[in-house]
C-alpha cells in the first residue's frame, strides 16, 4: 500500500505578536512547527502502513526551510520525503496550492507507484480554509472523505475502504473505494515517539527537492500568484472599540466587594439578566 | 485563503493594479446565491444568517438574491424553500432526488457545479459548516475559482466586487481578499458569525426546479449509517444566552474548575480559548473563536483569556462582554465593555460567590415578587 501525506509547516501561532505601532506581524524568532492537524494524519497513514505494509510518503510545498518539518516526518516514522519548492509558487492561494501538490502528488504516482489513499490534516492552523484537501481530490479525482474520525476497515483487495466520517449533529458510516483523500480529525489519534533508527535514518536519509519542473508542471500560469484567483487586497489589525472597557477598580478594596461591583455593574447595563439569571441558575 | 507563501502583507497600492477588466465570458454572471443547508430534514439556521447578508449585498448590487435548496423530495424541501422566502429570498434553485437524502460530495457537487454553469451568480455563499466546508472546497475547484474561507465580514466595492474580510496569521491580523477576475466569487462564514435576520412570512416566489445529472450507479460512497450525536455530547455553546470561558491565565488544567463553578452557579455554558485545546485541557468543542464556535450570547465572561483576534472575532456578537485579566495590556480590553485587572484564579470564586449570594433562592423570591 503506498501512501501519500501532505503537511505544511506553520509558524507557531500561539507566539506571533503584532507590532504595537506598525500593525505588522513580527515574525522574527517565531518557531515553526508541523501543523498540528497534519500529525493525526501522519500517525493514521503510519499505522496503516504498518498494518497493511507498504510505504508512506511525506509531501509539502513550501520555502526551503519546510525541509526541517518533512525531517520531523521522517523521525516519526515516514519512508520518503518531498519537498516542492519554486519561487514559481510564491504567493499561492489555495486553488494554486492544490494544482501543485496534485501535480507533484501525481508525479509521486509516476515514480514510485500510484498511492491508494492521499492524506491531509483538516485544516491548517495559519490558513485554516480546509480547502487545499478537496481540491487535491477533485483534481486526481479522489473520493473525497473529509473529517474521518475512524478508518473502520480497508479491503485491498476489493479496493473498499469504509470510514466513520463527522457530519453536522452526528457521524455518517461511509463505504467509498480506492483510491481516496482522507482529511483526519483532530483527537483521533496521538503521534507516536519515533524509534531510535527512524530517528538516525531521518538524519541520514536526503529529503527530495522537487522545483516545479521535477514536478512534470508544465503551466506555470497556473501556479503562484498568477494562478491564484483570489487577491488579498488589504492585511490590517482591527481597530479598537472607540471607547476601552470600563475597568472596576481592585485598589484598597476586598476580593468580596470587588465582585460585588463586577457583578452591579453588569446588571446596571443589562438589567433583564438578572431575572433570567436567577431562574437558569435553578439554585 | 492565506495559505503556504503568502506571508508578506503587500501594500493595497502595490495589488491593486492586478485588476484587470473581466474577461467577456464572466460578463453575464449575476445576482446573489446563498446555498441553504438541509440535513436530514432541518436547515441549519448559519442559512438564514447568510440570506440576511446575501440581502444587503443583493441591495447593494441592485441584483436579486437567490436560495439555493439541494435535498430528497417531501416536505422537508418544501419547509426550506418557504423558509428561504421568509428570510428574504427574491428567488429559489432546487434540485429535488432522492439520492441527495443524506450529504455525499459525489451528488452535490454535482448539482451545485451544474446549476451554477446553467445560470450564473455572481457571488455565493454557504454557511462554513462541514457540510458546506467539504461542498466549498470540492465546487471551487471544479468552477477554477475563488473561495474565501470563514469570512467575517463582506461588503461590496465601489467596483461591484466582493469584498471578503477574514482573520489571517493564525487570527493575528484580518485580510480584505477579492476574487477579481473570476466567477462566482464564493465565500464561506461560519455558523454565528452574521446576525439572524428578521423573519417575515412572505408567499412562496419564483421556484426553479433543476435536474439531477448524476445517478446512484454513478455514485461511489455509499451511506451505511448515521448515529446522532447525544445531546449531553454536544456542547450548546453557540445558541448560549450566557457563556463563561477560561484562558491560559487560568495557569493549570485544573483550574478550569473554577469557570465550571461560575457557570454553574449563573446557569451559563462554559468556554475555553484556543491553547487549552491544544495543550489537551478541554474538548475541541469547547473552543470559542474563529477555529472553534463563534458566540452571540447576552453575557460573556472571559478569565484569563488575552484576546488575540482569532478569539475575538468568536465572541464581538456578544451583547456584553466582561474581561478578568492579570494584564492590563491585554487585547481584550480593546474589546470587552467591562474589566477588571486582576488575577482570574483568585476572582473567580469571589464572583461566583457574589452571583450565588444574589441569585440565591431567597432573593429570587423577592425578584419575582
């Protein structure tokens, strides 16, 4: 069974500040990490490898440094490694991501044999459209199962794959074939540690860097910036309310008559809750 | 739709000379579209929210607006078409089978992609549901065009565009992002985000009906079953009326006690930022803010949380919004309409005192006397 997994390195959103004068983002010394969500799928994709046997491969496009996040991939356990890099992609929107990497997914195919199922996490957290997914299925034409909470079973054999799948209010059982595009929910899994000898063999082993080229892409209109149909106009921080909260002093005063006024000046603004307070609370 | 390279904020004056005339063949897309979600017999109400906004935009562009219903015959299409119109539909697409009773990519993709190629909206809109996530995603790239996720706010230029607004940077800054020169500009925003409109029963207008041109042989992914969520595993944080919620300033996992106390004692739900779900404190459907649930209740309490926009884009609805936080430089100040500097860990038993004090038995009697 050979599959393939897309990630993307993202900086560390819990530590991106913006500049308090300038309203731009202040990226120096923010760490990058695998997108989080990518992890569920990565350990998916490793444990059905090692059920079934196989290969698993580690796919992202990005800037030359994403090569430190596919090393991660290849410390917890993955067989090969690509990187798709090109100034060709900067400025990618989603639509122009997911021509790339299917172009790369599908010269992947070529080279060391077509994949049965292409994994993605759910959403990134930096970008967090959940779209670049469906839009590698719809390009390889891949049955698209999004939100897999559960792979229940695989028959190779019949090509059948059946997966629980979260919907809106409750959980769909799908029967789908192969090949497919799996995107995991989070909480499904937990990545595992990496042995010793993936760990030795992610350092030795070369990741591949493929420019749009190595990819076999041809049209390059249809990468980047000029690919991307959508335009981001305008990056700003939201402005403030005209007028800051009102702050209840805490000085010279106890934590019970502090709360006290918390608590009056809420009802003070918005005297019908205390009525439906007192009833929701069912004291 | 930030994505893998776009990380340099361009000036507006640099982007916007890429706007060039639009090409001919897109020239005769027009009118307003809201894709009205039904599933197993409801409309999920995110529908009704974009019909109020697919209006002002309709208005605006001095164009019609239109619902857009996909499910199986019976009278549960009938209720969403009627629903449509009360809220402010000018118009109605159906396509009507019965292999669209439960949500498959394979059909309604199929459905949606053909009604737009037969009659051209300009703009469209679904609610940022996984259904309409996984519908989005998978009809923009058989259309080749645009898709702005979870958008926040949206407008149209001076030029007739789509202005979509949406959190960027991991919800550290907003972004304007416009699909210029294709068609249909398509827009996702999540459930919350827009107000509910004002219903008003209004006869039942125009319906167009549309074929289906995909078969059940031509259908893979076959539904086995479904199993409901129970109602104890659905957290109903959205629909709340009062929320509590915690931060990282709460300092450890199990202080957030301390918020479960509070909303308990003011019968509210309870909350949590962002890092606590990651740092595996609290269930993914606990999270306020743009990745989590976005919330419009009367009272929000927020303890210990700083207030990145990501968080505050999910709680702006909210009719009062009270910050507790040890720093009085953090963000949510900028926002919130009551603070109070201090350390959340120590305020919140002597708030959830006070409130119990107040709302105790005793004092309801006199309440409702």
């Amino acid at each position: 069974m050979h599959i393939v997994i897309c990630i993307k390195q993202v900086p560390d959103s819990a530590q991106i500040r913006v500049h308090p004068v300038t309203n731009t983002i202040m990226r120096q010394g923010v760490p990058t990490i695998i997108n989080p969500y990518d992890l569920f799928a990565l350990e998916e994709a490793l444990r059905l490898r090692d059920a079934y046997g196989g290969e698993v491969t580690v796919l992202t496009m990005g800037p030359p440094m994403a090569e430190d996040a596919l090393r991660k991939a290849l410390g917890y356990g993955a067989d090969r490694a690509v990187l798709l890099t090109d100034r060709y992609f900067a400025g990618s929107d989603t639509l122009a991501t997911s021509f790339a990497l299917s172009q790369a997914i599908a010269k992947v195919g070529e080279t060391y044999g077509a994949p049965d199922i292409v994994f993605a996490g759910k959403q990134t957290i930096d970008g967090d459209t959940a779209q670049v997914g469906p839009g590698i299925a719809k390009r390889l034409d891949l049955l698209q199962l999004t939100y897999v909470a559960k792979i229940a079973s695989i028959d190779l054999a019949a090509r059948e794959i059946k997966v629980e799948r979260r919907s809106e209010g409750g959980t769909q059982m799908l029967k789908s074939r192969l090949p497919c595009l799996i995107t995991m929910l989070e909480g499904t899994n937990e990545i595992r540690r990496g042995s010793i000898e993936d760990a030795l063999g992610a350092a030795r082993s070369g990741v591949l860097k493929w420019s749009a080229a190595d990819a076999g892409i041809e049209d390059l209109t249809r990468c980047g910036l000029r690919g991307s149909p959508t335009v981001v106009k305008r990056v700003f921080a939201p402005a403030a309310r005209a007028e800051k909260a009102v702050q209840i002093d805490t000085a010279e005063k106890t934590l019970r008559d502090t709360a006290d006024e918390l608590m009056a000046a809420i009802f003070t603004r918005q005297p019908a809750l205390e009525h439906e307070l007192a009833f929701n609370s069912g004291a | 739709m930030s994505t893998v390279n776009r990380e340099t904020p361009r000036p507006a004056a640099g982007r916007a000379g890429i706007k060039k005339e639009l090409p001919d063949h897109f020239k005769d897309y027009r009118h307003v579209w809201v894709f009205i979600e039904l599933e197993r017999g409801h409309v999920h109400s995110v529908s009704f929210e974009l019909l109020g906004e697919g209006r002002k935009l309709a208005d605006k562009l001095e164009v019609q607006l239109a619902g857009v219903v996909l499910g199986p015959p019976g009278e549960a299409i009938g209720n969403a078409i009627a629903e449509a119109f009360a809220y402010g539909a000018d118009i109605v697409y159906i396509v009507e089978a019965p292999l669209l009773a439960d949500y498959r990519n394979e059909p309604y993709t199929k459905a949606m992609t053909d009604l737009v190629a037969t009659h051209k909206p300009e703009i469209l809109l679904l609610g940022a549901t996984t259904l309409g996530r996984d519908l989005a995603g998978s009809v923009a790239t058989t259309l080749q065009t645009g898709l702005t996720a979870d958008c926040t706010e949206l407008d149209v230029d001076t030029d007739g565009s789509l202005a979509a607004t949406r959190p960027t940077f991991g919800g550290s800054l907003l972004c304007t992002i416009y699909t210029l020169n294709y068609r249909p500009q398509m827009a996702t925003v999540r459930p919350r985000v827009m107000p509910m409109p004002q219903r008003a029963d209004k006869p039942v207008g125009r319906v167009i009906q549309h074929k289906l041109s995909i078969t059940e042989d031509e259908i893979v992914t076959k539904v086995l079953g479904f199993l409901p969520d129970s109602q104890s595993a659905t957290a109903n944080l959205a629909y709340a009326d009062v929320v509590v919620a915690g931060g990282l300033g709460l300092g450890a996992a199990e202080n957030l006690q301390l918020v479960k106390n509070l909303a308990r004692a003011i019968g509210a739900e309870y909350g949590c930022s962002r890092p606590l779900v990651q740092k595996g404190w609290v269930s993914a459907d606990r999270q306020i803010g743009q990745t989590g649930k976005t919330i419009r209740p009367k009272l929000y309490i927020a303890a210990g949380i700083s207030g990145a926009i990501q968080h505050r884009v999910g709680v702006e609805g909210a009719d009062l919004i009270v910050a507790i936080n040890a720093d009085p430089n953090a963000p949510i100040f900028d926002f919130a309409h009551l603070g109070i500097v201090t350390d959340a860990i120590r305020f919140l038993p002597a708030l959830t005192e006070a409130f119990t004090r107040r709302l105790s038995p005793h004092n309801r009697d006199k309440l409702a006397s």
